[in-house]
C-alpha cells in the first residue's frame, strides 16, 4: 500500500449568532480539512486547525509535505512524521502552521491504518480503549452575569455535570459571573473557568485568590503560552489548578512546559500538535509527570472533536472531555448527524478508523475561495 494523493480543503463558514471570548469575538470559523488517498482506494481524513487563513496551511500541506511522502508506506507513520517534521526543524519550524499542517496529514494516515486494520482509531492506537467519556459543556461565553447564569441553566438541562466559563471582561465582571453562576447551578455542579490568555500574572493571581470560594476545578490559560514564568507565577500565587497547553506543539513544547512545574491539567490539540503520533508521545511524557489531560477541542470542525474523542478514549491519563457546544455550519459536515454527549457522557463510534464520512456537498459549500 502507498501513499497517492494527498489533498487540502480550506473551509469557512459565518456563525449566525456571533460570540464573545477574552480575545475576539467569534463571527466566522474556519478549517483545513485534509485527505489522504492510497494506491488501494483507502482514504483517511483528518484535521489541520486553523483560525484564519486556511489557504496558509493548505500551501503547506499540498506544496512542501506531500512532496515527501507520496509513494510511500503509510503504515510506517512514525517515519513519515519524522520525515515531515525534519524538513524544516533545521530552519526553526517547530511550531506555529508547519506542525499543524502535519498534523492533519498525520491523523489523515491513522484513519487508513485503523481502516486497514478493520479497527477504530482509539483502538488501533493501542491505548486505554475507553467506549465512553465524561463531558463538559464549553463554554459560557463573556456577556451580561444574567445571560450568563442563563446559559449555564441551559447546560444543566442538556444533561452536562460540569461547565466552563470564559473569562477575560475585567475582575470585578469576572467573579461576579462566576459567582452568579454558582449560585444559580449549586454545589454538585463541577465549574472551570477560562481566561484565553487574557492576562498576566499578577491580574490572574488576584481573579485566582477571588474565585477560590467558588471551588473551581481549573483556571485555564490565565496567562499567554509563552509566558512560562507567567505560569509559575500564577501556580505559587493563588490556590486554583492551572490548565494549559491548547497553544502549545509537539513534544518539545509541553516538555518546556512541563518543566515549569506550574500546570496540573494538559490540553493538547491533536490537530494541533502534531497529530496522534505525536499526541500519544505527549500523552506519555505528561503521564510521566503524574498529571492528566483534557484533550482541547475549540472553534475549529466537527471532525477535530471526533479526533479528540479518539485520542481521549487512547490515553491512560484522560480526565474529561470538552464538548464544544456552539451552534455553526462546520459543525455540520458528515453524512451522518455529529455525535453529541447524552446526559453528559460521549459514545465512542465503533466504525473502522475515524468512523465518521465527509458529505463532500457540504464541503464544496464552504469552501473558502
């Protein structure tokens, strides 16, 4: 079996009832979606994220790594992602669009080698081989306290035992949220709250110290990725556990992580990462650290959260799994309706590899030109 074809496809899509996150506010998604094609008719799919300029990380997945691999085994995954990943590590290129171009190449070949095998991903991947995962609803998004404690309410009758929060409107608004927000949904309801890196670490000691009434379960990204000592400082300064690492690629990334010392819960982003190859090595060295993780799922594909289930389902260390609960079109684009938690747990598809179809109509329709 070789490798024959490998295409990108660039997809964006308006969102029908904008949102609101410490950063931006989100009125577009957009995705690369990428295909892998063997001389024996198999085809795997897979997921490079992006949030903007799509056409990008298409150039480079279509122009500079296919190049390298076409024509060869894809069974030998390891190989390819080292032949991928050594093309450019010499220049500096082990981060940013170049590792998220390979990772949906990289996931695009699991989904053939489970097909190949007749086997799920999670299952191929000869991990933890969970049939089910516990959910949390993501996310509440910044807007007035009592639109905020609405929604979570409308979490609670989805089913979603516990939730996250964005943060990032200021102090004073954010524990007035988070409060609100407690009070309305109890104390059996488990709460996160996420900062997208608003602040820096002396604003998100003080919000930390605020909210440790609130018995938050983390705070996450409450500074930027690269703001290492930011994180150790937020650790030593306030009482909540630190999540990270949405932002973060590769092995050699959350190893400089790790060794801060200063996060508790690990959130790689398969498509993101460096996909399985590289998110199982990741999964192991934060293992090795007696830490968990919560696979980040985010405003990307419905396809990117079928790969994060995948790889939950794989690692030993899971905790649980983000369920992005957000209403646009890319949600949309199997020929089957998207799996969705029941009563805050997700069935694992059983389906070799991927176990999931692109409708290439819903493809061609948002395609971005």
């Amino acid at each position: 079996m070789k490798i024959e074809k490998i295409e990108a496809f660039p997809l964006k899509a308006g969102i029908e009832k904008p949102f609101r996150i410490s950063t931006t506010t989100f009125r577009e998604v957009s995705a690369l979606i990428v295909q892998v094609t063997t001389d024996n008719g198999l085809t795997g799919i897979g997921e490079s994220v992006v949030r903007t300029a799509a056409g990008a990380t298409m150039s480079i997945v279509t122009e500079m790594l296919a190049p390298l691999i076409i024509g060869k085994d894809p069974m030998n995954i390891a190989r390819l992602w080292w032949d991928m990943f050594s093309a450019m590590r010499t220049r500096g290129h082990t981060k940013g669009h170049f590792v998220e171009a390979i990772s949906g190449i990289d996931v695009a070949l699991w989904d053939i080698v489970s097909k190949a095998q007749d086997l799920p991903v999670y299952r191929a991947l000869h991990g933890f081989g969970r049939k089910t995962l516990p959910a949390y609803g993501s996310s509440i998004f910044c807007d007035d306290v009592e639109k905020m404690a609405a929604r979570a309410e409308e979490f609670l009758e989805m089913g979603y035992r516990a939730i996250k929060i964005k943060l990032g409107m200021g102090i004073r608004s954010d524990v007035e949220a988070v409060k609100a927000i407690r009070s309305s949904v109890g104390d059996d309801i488990a709460l996160m709250v996420d900062a997208n890196s608003r602040y820096d670490a002396a604003t998100a000691i003080r919000i930390g110290r605020k909210l440790e009434p609130c018995d938050i379960d983390w705070f996450e990204e409450p500074v930027p990725p690269y703001d290492l000592k930011g994180y150790e400082r937020v650790r030593k300064g306030q009482p909540l556990p630190v999540a990270s690492g949405e932002g973060e690629f590769s092995l050699y990334g959350f190893r400089d992580l790790l060794s801060t010392g200063a996060v508790d819960i690990l959130q790689p982003d398969i498509g993101r990462v460096g996909g399985f190859t590289e998110g199982m090595r990741i999964a192991a060295l934060t293992q090795a650290y007696n830490l968990s993780i919560s696979p980040h799922t985010g405003m990307f594909s419905a396809l990117n959260v079928v790969v994060a289930m995948h790889y939950a389902a794989a690692v030993p260390n899971f905790l649980i799994f983000e369920f992005m609960e957000v209403d646009h079109p890319l949600m949309d684009i199997f020929k089957t309706p998207m799996i969705r938690p029941k009563g805050g747990t997700l069935q694992l598809p059983e389906k070799p590899g991927l176990g999931v179809e692109l409708d290439m109509n819903k493809i061609k329709r948002y395609l971005e030109n």
